[in-house]
C-alpha cells in the first residue's frame, strides 16, 4: 500500500501531525520526504514539540525506514543536525540523485530583493538550488563523502518494500497554491507541491498509488506574500484563536476563514481520495481533544459532512488538538482502507 500526503492550501495545514498519526497507526515500514529545508513540519508527541525540516515526520515510528527522495533538496547542516535531535542514526536513507543546497545558495537568496520583498520567501537557498539544479550543475547527494552511508537508489527500495507487502507514506511539503505550476504564481515556492509533482520527486509513476491524502486545515494561512481571499484582519485572527507562528522563519502567518473554492479545486488537482481535516477544534471549541466521531457536537459533525457533500469526498482522518493522538479516524467506519 502506496499513500501521498498532500497539502490542500498555503502549507501549514498540519501534514506532519497527519503523517506521524499514519505512522504510529498503520504499519508503516518506509516513509519518504519530498522538498526541502524551507518547509517546517511540526509534530507534538509524547510531550514533545519537534519541528522537522528534511527528516519524514515518521520517525515517531521507531521502526519505519525514512528515505529523502531524489527531487528533494538537502542543506547538510540541517540533516546532520536533525539527525541527531530525533536520534534517528542508522535508519535515514538519502536517494543518491538528491540534490544539495549549499551556503552559495543561501548567500544568493540572501541578497535578493524580489525573493525578500515582493514574494516573501524563507530565503532558504531552496530557489537558487533549483536553479542549478535546472542549470546542470548543482552537486548531488553522491557527490558528497559524508553521505556515502546514507545513499541509497530510492526507486529500487520502493519496489523492494511494495512488493513485499510494505506500507509507505509519502510526506509532501508546502501547498496545492504554492506549486511553481498550479499555484498563486509568481507568490509560489520553486517546485510543483501538487501530488504528481511529489511522486515525480520520489520516482513514481502515477498508477502505484493508492490513497492520495489531501489536508485541510479548518481555516486557512499564508505566510509571505500573494492573495488570501477573505482574509481577516489581525485583530479577528487573534479573536479567533488562530494565530499561528510560522515554524521555519517565526513570521505570524496570515489568517482566513476555510475555502470552499480553493478546497474543490485542490481535490482535483491532487487526486484526493481521503481528505484529513486539522485544528477542527479551532472552529468548535467544544470538539478539543476528542478522539471519536461519536462525542464530536452534532454543529462540528453536520460541517463535516457538509465538506464532504461540497467536496465529495471522505473525511476519514480530523485532528482536534495540537498532539499526535488528537485525531478521529473514521477510516473503518467509512470503509476506506487503511
Ligand atoms: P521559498 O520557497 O522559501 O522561496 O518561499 C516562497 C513562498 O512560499 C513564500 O511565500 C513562503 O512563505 C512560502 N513557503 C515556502 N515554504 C513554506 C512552508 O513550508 N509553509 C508555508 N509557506 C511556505
Ligand atoms: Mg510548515
């Protein structure tokens, strides 16, 4: 079993906190992270706020193998570093085509006025070393000595674990509108995050797939520049409870109410089959921390299944609080496969 995990907005939806669910609840043995060090998954586990920005978000599964796909970008620093945070040493994988950002990359992003300005970008060095990349000259993970251990030809190990019977989740980054080619461009990111585009990055062809799991979050954020129909002023955001801190960058993230447009769309251009819906408990107070459909008010479960008419498809998976095990899963009840 093959499932992608998908942003549906401006990322932020809560795809780490979707993807660590998975991994502890389904047996997952392999998850692969696609994108780059720009985009901040979170994570709360066990007590624990872990913010993860190349390592799959799947770690919290203490046996599941965690591979960084050939389209993703890496910064050495970071993976060394997060390596060692989540002690995860001797089960990360790097595909060997991967690429490598390095400081040059940083540098030039550093001093781009467009990039700060007008798009409002993490300035990463994600862009510059796509522009290489495209240019034919950006180094690669097996160009580097101190990754010889962790290289590995991620294509084959897909194969090898799918055809014994392995579960793996593939964990995309940022949004359906921050695709290079489907979003709200140029306010976009340097990559298509759309689920063809992740599988593109993994190596997969489009018929292997078997649940394609596209994120809401009950309202919607942005952070950076470009449009955000119906955005609220900061005052209402706050009133509202939903201001939130970006987790790469610590900029406030821009806030409206959920997207009705913007949803049915992105369920189309990802293919979704399952929608997970976050911080339900942000729009009904009385939903936090339940974990089953049952003793959600009857207000919550009517706008859930009004999503699920407008979108017409499943909501199997809605978290109501900010840990890991806040989640109602409604796979078996809905008779989706888990
Ligand atoms: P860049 O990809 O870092 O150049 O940023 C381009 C745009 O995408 C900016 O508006 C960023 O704020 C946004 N962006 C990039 N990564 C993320 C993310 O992980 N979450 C939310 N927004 C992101
Ligand atoms: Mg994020």
């Amino acid at each position: 079993m093959l499932s992608v995990v998908v942003g549906g907005f401006f990322g932020d939806e809560g795809k780490g906190k979707v993807v660590a669910y998975l991994a502890l609840n389904d047996e997952v043995s392999a998850a692969v992270r696609v994108g780059s060090v720009n985009a901040g998954h979170t994570v709360f586990w066990g007590g624990r706020e872990f913010k993860l920005r190349i390592i799959p978000s799947a770690f919290v599964n203490g046996s599941c193998r965690l591979y960084i796909a050939a389209g993703s970008l890496v910064r050495l620093d970071v993976f060394f570093r997060e390596i060692s945070t989540l002690g995860v040493a001797g089960r990360v994988f790097v595909d060997k085509n991967a690429g490598i950002i390095e400081d040059k990359h940083v540098e030039i992003e550093a001093r781009d006025e467009y990039l700060r300005n007008s798009i409002g970008s993490t300035l990463q060095g994600v862009g510059a070393a796509m522009v290489d990349r495209v240019m034919r000259r950006l180094k690669l993970a097996q160009d580097f000595p101190e990754l010889r251990t962790y290289l590995v030809d991620l294509v084959d190990e897909v194969w090898r674990i799918t055809s014994s019977g392995g579960n793996i989740l593939i964990e995309g980054t940022q949004g359906t509108y921050l695709s290079l080619y489907h979003g709200t461009y140029p306010y976009v990111t340097s990559k298509d995050t759309t689920a063809s585009g992740i599988l593109s990055e993994v190596g997969l062809g489009p018929k292997y797939v078997d649940e394609v799991i596209i994120v809401f979050k009950a309202y919607v954020t942005r952070v950076g520049g470009g449009p955000l129909p119906g955005e609220l002023p900061i005052d209402e955001v706050i009133n509202r409870g939903w201001i939130e801190k970006a987790s790469v960058t610590g900029r406030i993230r821009r806030a409206a109410p959920f997207d009705y447009n913007l949803a049915k769309r992105a369920v189309m251009l990802n293919s979704a089959t399952q929608v997970a819906l976050t911080c339900l408990d942000k729009i009904f107070p009385t939903s936090a921390r339940v974990k089953e459909w049952g003793k959600l008010p009857p207000e919550a479960k009517r706008w859930v299944e009004d999503l699920e008419d407008v979108l017409r498809t499943p909501v199997t998976l809605i978290g109501t609080g900010d840990d890991v095990t806040h989640m109602i899963d409604r796979r078996k009840d809905l008779g989706v496969m888990t």
